[in-house]
C-alpha cells in the first residue's frame, strides 16, 4: 500500500497534523511519500494507493493557496482515487473542507474520511492520536 501526504502550513499546525498521519501510515506498513503543496509532483501523488491531503483554513474558509494550486493541478486525475482530506482552523466551522470534500466527489474520487478530520489552531494530543488513527486507516 502507498500513501501519498500532501499538504500546505503557514504556522506549523498542519504541518503537525501531517507528521503525525505519517506516523500512523508508516506504523501500519505503508510505504510514505510526504510533501509540501509547493514541492509535490501531481504525476508521483496520483501514482499513490491513497492520497491524504492537507490545507489550513485560509480568508474566508478557503484552501491555502500553495495547496489550491496543487489540487487545481491535480482535480482532473482523482476519478477512482481514495482521497483522505485533513487540516487546521481559526475560526469557522468547516466549510473549507466540505468545500473541498465536494471537489473530491465532483472529480471521480472518493474522500475516505468523510469531510475530512480537522483541529482547531494547535492540534492537542486528541488531535494527533486521531491524525496517526488516519494515517494508518486511509
């Protein structure tokens, strides 16, 4: 099984959600492959067994724009994909990552997570244990 982990961070609180899903990924035999949205290639993440990623909520519950850019690029290849969605928050109540659960379905993929697993600001030991549960059920 490989896993793709694919995410953007502009305070580190992702970027923590994110070591933490690998963690679990790798504990579960998985081969991992781990990227920030800026430096991943669409053509090795869809290659993946299952994509896992990540974005803060940004403005007005939007991706992060490192991220929007890279989903952008990669939108059109998620048919038949299982897709697990992941971030962190300030304020709001989700709607990024319904939003973007939406995205997934449009495009052919199937979000395993249901809207994805968010945390608010930083993420607390629940968080992260329920991070590594997803790294390593995704």
């Amino acid at each position: 099984m490989t896993k793709a982990i694919v995410y953007a961070s502009t305070t580190g609180n992702t970027e923590a959600m994110a070591q933490a899903i690998q963690k679990g990924a790798q504990a579960s035999g998985a081969t991992v492959t781990m990227k920030t949205a800026d430096s991943a290639s669409g053509s090795d993440v869809l290659a993946a067994d299952v994509l896992i990623l990540g974005s803060p909520a940004m403005g007005d519950e939007v991706l992060e724009d490192n991220m929007e850019s890279f989903f952008s690029s990669i939108e059109s290849g998620l048919n038949g994909k299982k897709v697990a969605l992941f971030g962190s928050y300030d304020w709001g109540d989700g709607k990024w990552l319904r939003d973007w659960a939406e995205r997934v379905k449009k495009a052919g993929g199937t979000v395993v997570n249901g809207t994805g697993l968010m945390a608010q600001l930083a993420p607390d030991d629940a968080a992260l244990k329920a991070c590594e549960q997803l790294g390593a059920t995704a």
